[in-house]
C-alpha cells in the first residue's frame, strides 16, 4: 500500500492479539485500538476509521453488537468492517456478513490474508493507500 496510510481500528479485548496485530500493521497503516466493543464503537464514531478489525467475542456488548451498530450509524456507512474470530463456528460467516461485516477471519491471523483483506478494503472505500 502506497500513499497516506490507511486508518484502521483494531477492537479486540485480549492485549496479546491487540499487541500482535497493531505490530503487524503500524509500519503500513495508521492504527488505533479498543480493548471493547462500547469503547470501540465510540472511537469509531470519532476516529474515522477506513477498516475496522472486530473481534466477534468481546465481553459485554459483543462484535455482533458493535457491527450491527456500525451499519445502522450513517457516519460509518462505508467502514469495512474485519470480522475476527478464534472460534469459528458453522453459519458464523454467514452470520458476521448479515451482521454488517465485510470479510470474516479466523485466528490465528495470517497476515498474507490480513494483508490481501486491506487491499480489497482500500479499493471499495476508495482509501489513497
């Protein structure tokens, strides 16, 4: 990705997996993080993400939650929205896309996907990186 970075929100509670993904895209992406989804939606709102990376098992109000919030919030119509899981389900990826979520990952996160996701990401949001 060239040009000005892209602005992408990591939401997940568990520091290690904040840690982990904010290391792999500070050199490429301009980051912020939230350890929780109320936190999370507000720095949205604020922050005018491009991506935003959600992982579906936040304690108190859930990914699904805040992805639903998301799409119902005019301002963050045109956010892509990562849906991030480490306990995939069966009908979780079809529930994440009917929940507002543009793209769906299992951890462990394999940044070669990561990576291609955000490209897809720039394109449709029409983001210079």
């Amino acid at each position: 990705m060239t040009g000005s970075p892209m602005r992408v929100l990591i939401i997940e509670d568990v520091e290690l997996n904040r840690d982990l993904l904010e290391q792999m895209l500070e050199d490429r992406c301009e980051v912020l993080s939230a350890p929780d989804g109320e936190n999370g939606l507000r720095l949205a709102r604020s922050g005018a993400p491009d991506v935003i990376l959600l992982d579906l098992g936040l304690p108190g109000m859930d990914g699904w939650e805040v992805a639903r919030a998301v799409r119902g919030d005019p301002a963050l119509g045109d956010v892509f929205v990562v849906a991030l899981t480490a306990h995939a389900m069966e009908g979780d990826r079809e529930r994440a896309i009917a929940a507002g979520c543009d793209e769906y990952l299992t951890k462990p996160i394999d940044e070669r996907i990561l990576f291609q996701v955000l490209e897809r990401a720039a394109r449709r949001v029409g983001s210079p990186s």
